[in-house]
C-alpha cells in the first residue's frame, strides 16, 4: 500500500494561495486518527478562550499523525 497526496490548487479571492490536499489512504488513516483523538479525550480541561474538548499540541509527534 502507497502512501500519496494529491494537491490541487483552487480558485480564490483572497490575497493569497489556496490548496486542497487529498490524501490517498484516508479510509484507512482516518479511523485510526479518530481513534486516538477520542482515546486521548480533553487534555486542556476548556481551559482554552474557546472552550472546547482539545488534544494535547505535541499530537503531531504521534507516527500515524507524521504520516499528514
């Protein structure tokens, strides 16, 4: 199984570049993401100006997150 990104440049008024990144294995990384996402549940406690449920900020250290 290859990992791949398709990248593809959209149409935008804004001052600068926007892009679309797809990648090719979502159906099975998604899952897996999700899963780890909600095992890890609310590090912050809604002590953030927004008060939602987040993940701790090193999540992208995780080998499966390094993979986007």
């Amino acid at each position: 199984m290859e990992d791949f990104f398709q990248v593809t440049p959209l149409i935008s008024q804004e001052e600068f570049d926007v892009i679309q990144v797809s990648y090719g294995n979502s159906d099975t990384l998604n899952p897996i993401l999700e899963k780890k996402i909600y095992d890890m549940g609310d590090e912050l406690q809604h002590r953030s100006n927004v008060k939602a449920d987040m993940t701790d900020f090193r999540l992208y250290e995780d080998p499966d997150f390094k993979k986007i």
